[in-house]
C-alpha cells in the first residue's frame, strides 16, 4: 500500500510569513492552529521507509512534528531519500538540515541537479553517503534504499508548465520558460496500486495535464494562488501568478475548472501562498474550494491508497 504523509502545505515562507500581516497572516498569527509550514510530503511502500517529495526549509520541524520520520536508533532516520520536483528554495534548502552522516538518496533532473552543483554549500552533503541521481521524463524508475534494496515504490516524472527557480532570473537562465525538467509532476505508486499523482508546481493545466490526471485515486496540486493578480491586488507584490509559474485556483482557467468532471477521487491543493483567502476557514473562498471537492490539508494528515 502506498502511505503518503502531508509534512506542511504552504508556498514559500510558510504560513504566516515572518514579515507579514495580510489578512489571513494577522488570522494564523492570532491562532496557532492555522499555522503551516512549507510543501513537502513524504511517501513510504512499507510505512518503515519514507521517501521526501522535496526538502523544505522546515524539515526539521516536520521531521519533530511527525513521529513515522523518527529515528529509531543511533544515528539513523527512516528517510531513505528525496525527490526533487524543482529548484526552488523551498523545495532544495531543508537538504541542508539533511548532513549529519545518514545516508539517504537525491534524486532530480539533471537541470535541478545543476542548480546543486552550482552551489558549493550543498557540498556539505558527503556524495559517498548521500548520491545525487537523475531522473528522465516520462520514464518510471524506483528508488532504491540506501542498502540498495528494493523500496517497492514506482515513480514518474513528468513536465508541467513553469519556469526556473526565481532567484536564476539575474542568470543565463533568466526568461526560460517551460523547459522540460524545471518544473516536474510525480506519479507514485506502491505495487500494482493506484498512483497518486504530486504537482506542487504548474504554470498551467494543458490538456495533456489533465488527460495524465483523468480518473487518478488523489491529485495533489498546486495552489499557491486564489486569483492570478492576488498579490498585487493585495499589496504584496508586483508579479502575477502566471509570471512566477503558478496556476490560479479559481477562474475558468484555474486548476478547480481545469480540473473538474475527470473523475479524479481526491483531490488536494498544496504549495498555498499566505496570501490566499482559501487558508481561512469558513471563507468564501475555502467554501467555493469545497464544494467543488478540494481539500486543503493539515500537517501529518496521512493518506493510504
């Protein structure tokens, strides 16, 4: 059975963001409870053996917050791996918390593994105790356990619109969009199960997204934005959703339409902005989310397929 545990669902910053105070931070600084940490998950074929999808900058407050992620013994973790969908610096920053001597797996595409390579400071992971592996698209690979064993999980990597990491626009990568290994979905499957499908990022559902994702037992997708001129409308920002990558929630172009009548059993958003009115529960737009059949999920809620 594949086990999937929900480490934190917010966008970059977490929720609330140290320096803010729009209106669903003022909400999540008055109550604890609305409180998240960055989009990560961790996926296990056994319940004994995890695999990160991505390594947030909270990963050591997930890692405290959730007992599966424990170690049970003398300098050993149950986490044999993460697997990289991006390179941006909540998706690659917790393998720095990672470099206390356990050995563990990386794997990404080769243009998010170069990001590494170009950062001598991720040399701090010892490469003869933590690999880096690349994954092609489009082609199903299962990661190994750091013995070398079998997992028993079943992953694919696929492209889905979006852009290099922001802080590679002043590069030679500055303008790119689109370009296959940027921006990746994962399927994951245990077994002869269903998958589970994670995109924490999308720039856009294009029909061969949604044809990829008709009848899936659980999408988890990005939701970083409610509206694309959410941030300017606020006073946060001068970028749309679109300019950073992101899909909107709403309108006829957003992931709840885009996604709508295919048929897929659960469907979860993830990677939200603390910007996002859909955070609060009981508004309007957390309303209109959930009537449509979207789920916005809590720190360690955990889903078995």
């Amino acid at each position: 059975m594949l086990k999937i545990v929900v480490l934190g669902a917010a966008a970059g910053g977490g929720y609330p963001q140290w320096n803010c105070t729009c209106a669903p931070c003022r909400a999540a600084w008055a109550d604890p409870a609305l409180r998240d940490t960055q989009a990560s998950v961790a996926v296990s074929a056994d319940g004994e053996n995890w695999f990160l999808v991505n390594a947030s900058p909270d990963i050591r407050q997930q890692i405290l917050a959730t007992p599966q992620l424990h170690p049970r013994g003398l300098r050993h973790s149950p986490i044999a791996g993460v697997i990289l969908t991006n390179g941006e610096v909540d998706a690659v920053t917790g393998l720095l918390s990672l470099r206390e001597g356990s050995r563990f797996g990386i794997w990404g595409h080769e243009r998010v593994l170069s990001v590494l390579e170009e950062n001598s400071i991720f040399n701090v992971l010892d490469r003869s105790l933590v690999p880096r592996q690349p994954i092609g698209l489009d082609t199903p690979f299962e990661p190994a356990l750091p013995d070398g064993t079998p997992s028993g999980l079943t992953l694919e990597a696929f492209e889905v619109p979006g852009k290099p990491a922001w802080y590679l626009e002043g590069t030679s990568r500055a303008g790119e969009r689109d370009v296959p290994g940027d921006t990746l979905g994962l399927s994951i499957r245990a077994a002869d199960g269903p998958p589970a499908y994670v995109i924490a990022a999308c720039g856009q559902v294009t029909d061969g997204l949604a044809d990829r994702l008709r009848g899936a037992a659980l999408v988890m997708f990005d939701g970083t934005l409610w509206q694309d001129d959410e941030l300017i409308r606020a006073g946060l920002h001068h970028k749309t959703g679109q300019r950073m990558g992101h899909v909107s929630m709403s309108g006829e172009a957003g992931a709840i339409e885009a996604l709508s009548d295919l048929g897929i059993g659960r469907r979860m958003f993830i990677h939200i902005n603390n910007s996002n009115p859909a955070l609060l529960p009981g508004s309007p737009e957390r309303r209109e989310l959930e009537s449509a059949g979207w789920h916005i999920p809590h720190p360690g809620e955990e889903v078995t397929l």
